[in-house]
C-alpha cells in the first residue's frame, strides 16, 4: 500500500507549496514587489554629470607617451585618495557616500583623459563635486610633481656648487690657471725639450785669440726631468679638472629643464584657480538625470524576494506543527486513481461467448452460438458448394429459432437475436 499523497520529490511538495498555496504567494509576493516600486518611485531622482579632464594640458611638454601615460594615471590615482576627498568636503561641504558617489577611472579612449562620474540628488551638487575633485586631484598631483623637479633643481644646484669649488681647488693647484691648460703647456715644454735635445742648436764663439768655433747651445732650465715630472703632476688635475667641466655642463643643461617643469607646474596650478570659470583643462560632457531602472528592480527584489522566503517558511513550520488527520487508505495504480471492483468489468465484453436461449415446449435448450457457428463454418468447408451453405445457414437457423414449423405468431421478442435473454428464459433461469 502506496500513498498517492506522498510527492515529496516534486518540488511544490518539497516547498509545502500545495493547494491555493502557489496562489496565495504570487500574491504575496506580488503585493510586497509593489510596494518595493512604489517607495522607489518616491525617492528623489538622481543626476550624473560626467567630466572629462585632458592631463596633457598641464603635463611637461618633453614628457614622452609612455611617461604621460604614467602622470596622467598619477592624477587619476591622485583623485581617489582621502586628502582629496577631505579638500572636496571642506571645499563643498558634501560627504561622499552619503551627498554624491563618485568614480574617476583613466579614460579608455585615451591617455592622456581621465573621466570622472558624480552622481547626487541635485545636478549642482554632482557638478560641483566633479569640478572640486579636478580640481584638488590636479593640485595635489602638480605640487607633488613639483616639489620632485624643484627637489631635482636642488640636488642638481648643490652638485654644480661642489663642482666649481673643486674645480678652483684644481685650479689653485695648477699654478692659478685652468688645469687644461696648464697640463697642454707643460706636456708642450717636454716635446720642446725633448726635441731640442735630439737636435741640439749650435752657436759660434770667439776666443781670446780671435779664433771662432761651433758649440751647442746648453740645455735650458729647468732640465727634461723636472718638465717631466710636472706633466706628470698635471695630467690628473687635468682628467679631474675636466670631468667636473663636462658634469657641470650637463647638469646646467638638466637644471634648465628641470626649471622650466617648474615654472610650468607653477603657471598650471595658478590656472586652476580660473579653472572653475573658464575651464581649459576640465571639459564637462553631459548632466542628466539617472535612470530610475536599477532602483525600481531594487526596490521590487528588496520586498518581494523576503516575503516570498517568510511566506515558504511560514508553510513549512505550519505544516510541521499542525495536526496530522488520518487520511483514507487507497490502492495505488501507477498514480492513476483506485479500482473501484463493484463498477468495473473484470474483462472486455469481446471476450465473452454470447449465450441464446430458446425455449422449446417444456425442455428449454442453451445453444452456443460460437461453437455452433465454428462447428458449421469448419465441418468440410472445402466439399460443400453454394447449394449446401445455404442449407447448413438453414439448419443453423432453424436450430436457433426452434425448428422450421414456427410460424409468425410464435416469433416474439423474447426469441429474437437482439433480445436473447428473454423474460421466459430469465423467469426459468431463475
């Protein structure tokens, strides 16, 4: 003995969602979803103004892409940070988070853009705040970019400063002229010498008896070995002397550069402050109102998402804890109801051999119609003609109907085909 009742595995059963259940929570559910949209509808609406700042307008000019890329990701990275937030507030008075939302991302289009999106109750506020945050990003990234260059200029001022005081050291050791060319000079008097000694000049002298002869000229001072040694004395002053001349040379060059960045980081930040009046560097795309479609879906899942769970719930723990009622015992037949035995055919009709009764004087005769029939139409159906059917379909008739003497007047309706189980025969069956 099965349960019909027991669908556990289908999942309306598992829910304890049976009956008018379903119903009840659809409308439920549908009653929760909209008073969701309807307190959505009754917030204020919201308003997006996007911003486009072009990082490039106060970048340093000899920036290279992949170096603007980096500033501008700088600025972007700059504006997020909570010394920027904290300048918005106290330049605005919004809070974020509770006034506006905002997003600051590195344009996609773009490197050298940067897009900001505010969204508020009020198109003023989202705009304010998205101009402030421009604003404060690109202050704090160019004082912070210009405190690096002007730290630059420093160490490249104090290098040069060091520099040319060794330099007047060299110079001092040199004999008071430039080291160069005090080493060319002495390195020139060894060749001098060096070549004088290899071919000695000579001059003519008179002696006291009137006579003239050809001496060579002595060798002047210093000697070959003293030139030598201050070649040798110089020649490091001179390499030293020289490198100091060559780094200074380029650090004067670095050091122009690096105050020309200044000065430019000095004239962008003086910009900004007409920025909010006369934008050049913070391009506004577009202010619109929001769409409401994300809030209407919120507020619909919001009430009708938990109603729906409390109302499974309350199915469940009502289930649980109500009494159980004794249900009638059935027979199960594949799920398809009970046999009822008292009303059902036990077989086909088909199958049943149809009886006639024939009622004969006072002997009451039960003919067997079927094997009557297949006796007759089987017995030497291959030797009998036409002739001979017809007389067998005669005696099968008059077998049936009593014999050939019955006349109209005997023929009833209890006698006939259609109505075999005559009140005769049933009387007598009886």
């Amino acid at each position: 003995m099965t349960n019909v009742d027991d669908n556990a595995g289908e999942l309306t059963s598992f829910l304890h969602l049976t009956g008018k259940r379903p119903l009840l929570l659809i409308l439920l559910a549908g009653i929760a979803g909209a008073i969701g949209v309807f307190l959505a509808l009754g917030e204020p609406a919201q308003w997006q103004a996007r911003y486009v700042v072009n990082g490039q307008r106060v970048a340093d000019d000899a920036l290279q892409p992949a170096e603007l890329n980096i500033f501008v990701e700088e600025i972007a990275t700059t504006m997020k940070l909570p010394v920027v937030i904290d300048l918005v507030e106290e330049r605005t008075g919004y809070v974020e988070e509770i006034d506006y939302e905002i997003t600051v991302n590195q344009s996609g289009s773009s490197v050298a853009l940067i897009d900001v999106n505010v969204v508020a109750d009020e198109p003023e506020i989202a705009q304010a705040v998205a101009v402030e945050t421009a604003v404060a990003g690109l202050e704090v990234t160019l004082d912070k970019t210009r405190q690096s260059v002007q730290a630059t200029v420093d160490q490249l001022e104090d290098a040069i400063d060091q520099n040319t005081i060794r330099i007047a050291e060299l110079t001092g050791d040199a004999g008071g002229i430039n080291p160069t060319l005090a080493y060319d000079s002495a390195a020139q008097a060894v060749l001098d010498r060096r070549a004088f000694l290899a071919n000695p000049p000579t001059t003519q002298e008179t002696d006291e008896d009137g006579n003239v002869t050809t001496v060579q000229v002595p060798e002047p001072e210093p000697p070959l070995a003293e030139l030598e040694a201050e070649v040798d004395r110089l020649a490091p002053l001179e390499r030293e002397h020289t490198q100091l001349v060559n780094e200074n040379n380029e650090f004067a060059l670095r050091l122009s550069e690096r105050r020309a960045s200044v000065r430019d980081a000095d004239g962008s930040i003086a910009a900004l402050a007409t920025e909010r009046d006369a934008p050049n560097i913070i391009d506004e795309v577009v202010t619109e109102e929001t769409s409401r479609l994300s809030g209407l879906l919120t507020g619909l899942l919001l009430f009708a998402v938990p109603a729906t769970l409390l109302f499974i719930a309350a199915c469940w723990v009502y289930d649980l804890l109500r009494p159980k009622t004794p249900e009638p015992a059935g027979v199960a037949v594949e799920a398809h109801g009970e046999l009822d035995a008292a009303t059902s055919r036990a077989l086909p009709e088909a199958s049943v051999t149809p009886l006639v009764v024939v009622d004969e004087g006072d002997e009451e005769h039960i003919i067997d119609v079927e094997s009557t029939e297949t006796a007759t139409a089987t017995a030497d159906d291959d030797e009998l003609d036409d002739d001979d059917r017809t007389d067998v379909d005669d005696d099968l008739d008059n077998d049936l109907h009593g014999g050939d003497d019955l006349d109209d007047e005997d023929d009833t309706p209890d006698s006939t085909r259609s109505n075999r189980w005559g009140r005769d025969a049933s009387s007598k069956a009886g």
